[in-house]
C-alpha cells in the first residue's frame, strides 16, 4: 500500500469506515445460525486487523471466514484488499473476482483489483478494472487517478 497514491489511500480508509455501509449483510444466507456468531467474530477481527496493517493476520482471519460462510461478498473482499496490501497480487486477483464479490459492484474493490493486477504488468487488466472506476463513479476521480498511472508507467 505503501505504493498508492493518497487518493487510493483514502478509498482504503473510506472502506474500512464504510464498509457495513457497502455490504448491507455480511454473511449470506448459506451460513447456519450456529457459524454466525463466529464467522461475524472472524470477519470484525479480520477487519480491525486490516484497519491496524496487520495483513498477515487479517489474511487468516478472513480466510477462516470464507470457509464458513463462502458466498460473503464481504469477507471475499476484505481478504482481497489484505492480500494486494500484503503484496500477494495474484491470489489478491482471485478473491476480487470471486463472484459474490465481483456482483457487488464497489469501485473500492474495482480499484484494488486494478492495482493488483497493475503491479504483475497486466496493463490491459488494469485498465479494464480502472475504467470500471471511472464509469462507476460520477466524478471518476479514482479510477482516472489510477489509469494516469498506465500513461506514466507504459
């Protein structure tokens, strides 16, 4: 993350604030009553250690979180954004274009998924995420900050 520009920065954090807000439900309607508490429990904790930097082991929490519940939009999302954090681009990749993720639709996670692709050079990828951004957002501040990045880096 350290790599991101103070716009990415800000949707990161935006995320983290916001993101109850984005998911209106964390868990899907396959998780048993009796895995709820503990998957909410893995998802808040993988949340705050993503919030703290603590990639590594937001990573775990999150994955132990997939498990249970595999169709979370939520928990594909936040383990995405811990592994392009931590530099693991291409299983980064994965969880982003999971497809309980990928149906949401959250240019926070469009612009994760660009970056992730950007730094393994799949410059056709990332413009395709990038300008997703764009036309998602109604000032496409974000993604045209980040597709300024293709012209710089060719």
């Amino acid at each position: 993350m350290s790599n991101l520009s103070a716009a990415h920065r800000r949707v990161f954090l935006v995320f983290i604030v916001f993101s109850p807000i984005i998911f209106a439900t964390s868990r899907s309607a396959s998780v048993k009553n009796k895995n709820y508490n503990e998957f909410n429990a893995l998802l808040d904790r993988g949340t705050q250690q993503l919030d703290a930097k603590q990639y590594n082991n937001a990573i775990q929490s999150l994955r132990k979180a997939t498990l249970i519940d595999p169709d979370s939009s939520s928990a594909h999302f936040r383990l995405g954004i811990a592994l392009e954090a931590s530099g693991n681009y291409r299983e980064a990749i994965i969880e982003l274009q999971h497809p309980s993720t990928s149906k949401e639709r959250v240019p926070s996670a469009y612009l994760t998924l660009g970056n992730a692709e950007f730094h393994l050079g799949h410059m056709q990828n990332a413009r395709r995420a990038w300008q997703t951004v764009v036309d998602m957002d109604g000032e496409g501040t974000w993604g045209k900050e980040a597709l300024e990045k293709l012209k710089r880096n060719p």
